[in-house]
C-alpha cells in the first residue's frame, strides 16, 4: 500500500476533510492532497504527524527478503568472469578454514 492510501483512507475513515487533517497536522491541505494523489514522497516526520493528527501511531518494519540471496549481490556476481568467480569462492574456503581452526585453538585454549 502506498503511503498517500494510507492517509486517504484513514482520513476518509474518520470523515475528515482534506483541509482538517492538514488544520490538525500543520500542514497545508494542497500538501495532504499531494501526498494522497502520490505526486510527492512525504518524509517519515511527515507521514507520521498526519497519522497522529488522526489518533494512529505509525509503525515501520522491516521483513526479510523472500528469497535466500540478495539480488543485488547476485546481480554483481553475474557480472564477473567465470574465473573470478572461482577465486572469490576459493578465498571464501581459505577464510572459513583460518575462521574454523582459529575458533579451534581458542577453544583448546579456554
């Protein structure tokens, strides 16, 4: 859901007018119109000042992504030669090797 539909319906909800909620919020209602239409990215301050104008605690969230990989990192490693590829998984196993066996010795060590 977009940001501007959060605030029209939550205003439409409680039947307020463009103009009251800007009123309680201390904005301008060309400002809330703007924001409801998507023709302007509000910042979080003013998201949530409508919200509370309106008696509702904004809530942010973050959720994981639904797959296992990052698109983004895969989308750099696609970009590399099959032969890079092979060397950063080779220093991939020489790091875990030198992690595990120092992890070993602190552990022998204790």
């Amino acid at each position: 859901m977009e940001v501007g539909d959060l605030i029209r319906q939550q205003r439409e909800r409680l039947g307020l007018s463009q103009r009251s909620l800007a009123r309680r919020a201390g904005t301008t209602q060309a400002a809330v119109s703007r924001i409801e239409r998507g023709l302007t990215a509000p910042t979080w301050e003013t998201v949530r000042a409508l919200l509370l104008a309106m008696g509702c605690e904004p809530e942010l969230r973050a959720r994981r992504l639904s797959g296992r990989w990052d698109p983004v990192h895969l989308a750099a490693l696609r970009e590399r030669s099959p032969a890079q590829r092979l060397e950063l998984a080779m220093s991939a196993n020489r790091l875990a090797g030198r992690l595990r066996r120092a992890g070993a010795e602190a552990a022998g060590g204790a």
